[in-house]
C-alpha cells in the first residue's frame, strides 16, 4: 500500500510540474511579442567579397557625393529686414486640410505662408485624413498624430503667431456659422489673398480655410515676396518635425540599415493609383488593376480635373514620360550602374498599386529589398498607433443586436402558426474578400463609401509615409520611380528630392528623364537582361548626368513652377564658392563646411589608397566578367 501510494504521489507531483509548465509556455508565448526585437542582419544577404578590395572599390564610386553640387549648402534664414510678429494682429485663420501625406506637408507650408502674408495667426491645422478617422489614438489631435505642435509652434514664433485653440467667442462664432468660408484653388496669387480674403478677415477677425488640392498659393512668388519663399523653407525643413515615436522608430529603421556599415538606396516607385489614372497609364497593369485605374479616371472626369478621354494608349503616354517607370525597368538601370545584387534598397511608400506581383521582377534582381515591415515586428508599428478604439472586423457583415423584448414583439406581431421555414442563410462574405479595392468591382458600378476600417487605415498611411519619409531623405542614394506628375498637385519623391537638396545638395539623388528612358527601353525591349554594351552606356551616363547640374536645370524647368518644395533654389540655398550661383554663404557658415569637409578628407584618403591598388590589379579581370553579362559588344549581338 504505501509504494502505490508513493507512485501516486510521484504522478500527482509529474502533473502538476506538467500544469506548470503548459503555464510558463502559454505566458511566454502571449509576451514574446513584446520581448523579442527583429534582428534585420538576419534578413540581409551579404556581399562574400566585401573585403576584397577591389570588388569593394568598384562600388564605392556609386555612393560618393558629387563634387559640383558640394558648394551648395542650406541657408533660410532671412536676409532683408523682417519684422517680428505682434499679437495685435488682423484675426485668426482657421484651416481644414483634405488629402494624403503629401498634400499635407506642402498645405501647411502655403498656410502659414499665407498667415504672414496677411498678418493674422494661426491655428494649428485640422487634418482630415486623421480628424475623420473612427476610434485613433484618444491622446492625439488631428495634427499631433502626425507632428510634433510644441516644436511647430515654438520655431515659426519669429515668424507667425500659432496657436492650438481659438478664444472662447471667436470658437462660439465660428460653432454658429458666422465665419466666412474660403475655397482657394491649388495656385491662388498673392492677390486674391490681400483683396478677397483680408477684408473679410478685418471684419469678422476670423477666416475658414478648406484646402483640397495639396496647396493654396501659387510655388512661384515675384522677386518682392523672396522672403516668403523661405519662410516655406523654413515651415518644410525645420518646423514640421514629426512626433517623437516616429521619429524614434525611424532612427531604429535607419540603424538597421546601416547594422554592418553598408549603405542604401531608397527608392520609391510612384506607383499611386490616382497619378496612374490622371496620367492614363492603365494599361500598364493586367485585370482587375486596369479596370480600377479605369474607374477612378471616370471620377477624375467627372470632378473636372482630367480634361481628356476616358480610354487612351497607355503605352504612347509611357513613351512621352508621363508614366512610371515599373518596378522591373529600375531593377535594370541599377544594374546598368553597377549597384551589385547585394546592394540594400528600401522601398518607401505606403500604396504601392498592383501590390508584391510588380515586385518580383526587382526582387529577382536584388534579394536585400526591404520595407518597413522587414525591419520592424508588428508590436513597434502597432505602438505607434497610441490607444484605438476597437472596430468591428467585419465591417460588411455586421448584424443587429435584438433584445429579448423586440425577439418577443415580433413574435406577437408574426402571422398565424404554422409559418413557413425562412430561406436558409447566405454564405457569410469574409473579410479577404473584401479587402483593398476588388470586392466591389464585378459586383457594383460605383465605389462604395469608405467602412470605418478604412478611414483608420488611410490614417495609418501618414504614419507609413512618415517613416519612409524620414528614411528616403537620410539614405545614402534615393531613386524616384515617378515625380512631378504635370498635375499640380505635390508628390512623394518631389518632396524627398527637394528636401535632400535643401539639407545635402550633393548627395547622390536621381533625377532620370523617364521620355529618354522610355525611348531608351524600346530600343532593347527584347533583350532587356542582356542589353548591348552601347544600351548600358547611354543609361549609365544619363544616370550620371541626372545627378548633377545637367538633372537640376531640368528638374528646375519641370518641378519648380508645380511646387516650390521640390527645387528650393536659389532661394533657401547659398554658395561657398563664388563661381556656383550668386548667392554667397556668411562667413560662419563657409567656416564650418571647411571644417566637416577638411574631416571628411582625412577620413577618406587611407581607403582611397588602398582602393585603387586593388582596382589597378583587378581592373582587367572585371573588365571582362562584366563584359559578358552587361557590355557586350553591338557587332557581336547576336539579335542583330
């Protein structure tokens, strides 16, 4: 009896350590989100010949900066008189701003440009995009959610007088209607400000803005209003700081990246389903994606914003350059540059139409193409968020809630017994199907209303483009796939492109002529992996022109009259030598460029010795591997 009893004890004892440990596993799997940090060296595939000297040499001449840019440096301080503001003022403005992260960014900067035009302050502006959205953050605002107030107020104060809320009777007014409402369009002058909408401001002390098109003044200001010109530098590069969560998890992102010394290019490939059907580039894309392109190109025509068929040659628009260049084409150039496969890109952007099937081709090409969700586990991106209210997760398939005294009133009021068994239920429509833009489009003629779930998703993009943002403008090289669509209205990499040249004028930015690259592509449209060796040359050296002065005179002539953001100079920028521009940097600032470039010399000098050593031994060995995969001869073509 007593050794039965023992083995009983022992069992007993074996079960509860078993319970125990179901425990321990069941805790450590509910927190191990919470614990376990993604390593991103785990996802990169490295270059086995990085030490090799020579192979790494060859390389390095991608990421160099280039040397006729280097005496541009950023500069927006005022240089004329320019009075502080004072609070006895014209009123307030109150601002309502409609769009996505790029109309925003470039509202903000016309508004408090507008602000200082008309001597009046300004209140912290209301972002749609957010402000609409059911059940965000309770600790954000619409413009906290995406920026940081007390650092926007806090660096314009010189400049404009900004405030959170408006005074008790001016918000009663404005509660009652009594203020009045203006629509500006994209491009409004200076005049119509002063002579339709500072009268009205003077009267009532406060005026409504609601601004749809991503800006509401004209990019372009005549030669007296220079100072406003960098106000708007000022509000772009220095004052519009995202949140500090962003920009922390941004700063993580970058360290990431850079985890083993290696450099990277963003890129972002423009591919935006409303630039796609404003342009007419729908046959681009296969099935359901034309038909959506489509559809949104009727809305287009109908709001009066596309002055042009509804079905046109898609291929005619791509080969006059108003298309973007697929996923696919980029893949190519960067091999016709040399990047290697192994070379880091981030690709930026929060819609990317036609979704990872337009990808695979770049991804083929180089397997360390990365985003935000590769470099960052679920429980980072979600804590940005703040705390959201809880939605239903089935937003087309929602039933209504009954009571046990309306189940038994409609019982009474039902007709006589025996009833008729109801038709059996239909099939549940589950979420994947409904999903992005495909659960609609054979069933219905018109787009439904965007579900709540989605007007929190499209406030979940300001927080995507924000870390791509932050990540574009601090890459080593950054690569637009599309750019100053022609529409007017502003875009991701014009702002990425404007902003890099304000903060580092020669750091490697592409800016390709996509008519010549078109034309250039049809030249070798069925032998577009192995091209000839004349191909490679023509798109290397245009890739290289892109990025100096010969790029910015085009993107100057193309960008600048659509927004200012995207090329801000002369205005914001300055020179430390006289023979580039007329616009010579103080003293203090040709000082302290002499002093970081004198650094970066002695830290480049050791490496560039060693570097051409290697290249002088090995210069004919590369010479002739490449040769046979990328430069091969025109007279030894054998498609000729």
């Amino acid at each position: 009896m007593m050794f039965k009893s023992k083995i009983k004890l022992v069992a007993l004892g074996g079960l509860v350590l078993s319970f125990l440990s179901l425990l321990v596993h069941i805790f450590l799997a509910n927190t191990s989100a919470e614990l376990v940090q993604y390593n991103v060296m785990t996802g990169f595939v490295e270059d086995l010949n990085i030490k090799v000297v020579g192979k790494q040499g060859a390389s390095r001449k991608l990421w160099k900066k280039v040397k006729p840019l280097e005496a541009l440096q950023p500069y927006a301080n005022p240089r004329n008189k320019y009075p502080v503001p004072v609070d006895q003022n014209n009123g307030f403005i109150h601002a309502k701003i409609f769009g996505g992260f790029e109309k925003i960014r470039s509202s903000i900067c016309d508004l408090v440009t507008i602000s200082r035009l008309l001597n009046a302050s300004l209140v912290i502006p209301e972002l749609q995009e957010s402000a609409n959205s059911k059940g965000i953050g309770s600790e954000f605002k619409s413009f906290s959610y995406l920026y940081n107030e007390d650092h926007f107020i806090i660096s314009l104060r010189s400049d404009v007088i900004i405030v959170k809320d408006l005074p008790p009777k001016l918000k009663l007014a404005r509660k009652r209607k009594e203020c009045p409402i203006f629509k500006p369009e994209k491009s409004a002058s200076p005049e119509y400000y002063i002579k339709e909408v500072l009268p009205k401001l003077k009267k009532g002390k406060i005026i409504g803005l609601v601004v749809v098109n991503g800006g509401c003044l004209q990019p372009i200001l005549p030669p007296k209003l220079v100072e406003y010109q960098r106000l708007r530098c000022r509000v772009a590069f220095h004052a519009l700081h995202f949140r500090s969560e962003i920009l922390a998890l941004a700063h993580q992102m970058l360290k990431r990246l850079r985890a083993s010394g290696q450099p990277y290019l963003a890129y972002h490939p423009g591919l935006v389903r409303d630039t796609l059907a404003y342009q007419g580039c729908a046959e681009l894309f296969q099935d359901v994606h034309t038909e959506l392109v489509q559809y949104r190109r009727a809305q287009l025509i109908k709001q009066k914003l596309v002055n042009d068929e509804l079905t046109i040659d898609s291929f005619i628009r791509k080969a006059n350059g108003l298309c973007p260049l697929m996923p696919e084409e980029v893949g190519l150039l960067l091999r016709a540059m040399g990047y290697p496969p192994t070379t880091r890109i981030y690709l930026a952007g929060s819609e990317r139409f036609g979704g990872q099937r337009v990808m695979i081709p770049l991804r083929a090409m180089y397997t360390n193409l990365v985003d935000r969700s590769n470099l960052c586990n679920k429980y980072e991106l979600n804590k940005l968020f703040g705390t959201e209210r809880p939605l239903s997760s089935n937003p087309f398939n929602q039933t209504r809630n009954i009571t046990a005294e309306e189940m038994k009133k409609e019982w009474d009021q039902a007709g006589p017994r025996p009833r008729p068994l109801p038709p059996p239920p239909g099939r549940p429509i589950y979420r994947h199907e409904k999903e992005g833009w495909y659960g609609w489009i054979t069933e219905k003629d018109s787009e439904p209303d965007p579900s709540p779930i989605d007007l929190r998703e499209k406030a979940h993009r300001l927080l995507w483009d924000a870390l791509d943002y932050v990540v574009s403008v601090e890459a080593d090289a950054f690569f637009p796939g599309f750019n100053n669509d022609g529409t007017g209205w502003p875009d991701f990499s014009s702002l990425v492109m404007g902003h890099r040249f304000y903060e580092m004028a020669s750091s490697p930015t592409y800016r390709p002529d996509r008519k010549f690259l078109a034309n250039l592509f049809n030249t070798t449209r069925h032998n577009l992996y192995f091209p000839t060796r004349n191909w490679t040359l023509a798109a290397r050296q245009h890739l290289n022109n892109s990025l100096g002065e010969e790029g910015l005179n085009r993107h100057f002539l193309e960008s600048k009259p659509i927004s200012f953001l995207s090329h801000p100079i002369p205005e914001c920028i300055c020179t430390i030598s006289q023979s580039i521009g007329d616009n010579e940097c103080p003293k203090w600032l040709k000082d302290s460029s002499f002093r970081s470039k004198t650094q970066e010399t002695n830290e480049n000098e050791e490496t560039d010795d060693e570097t051409d050593e290697g290249q002088l031994g090995n210069s004919q060995d590369e010479g002739r591997s490449k040769s046979s995969v990328f430069e091969r001869d025109s007279e030894m073509d054998p498609n000729d």
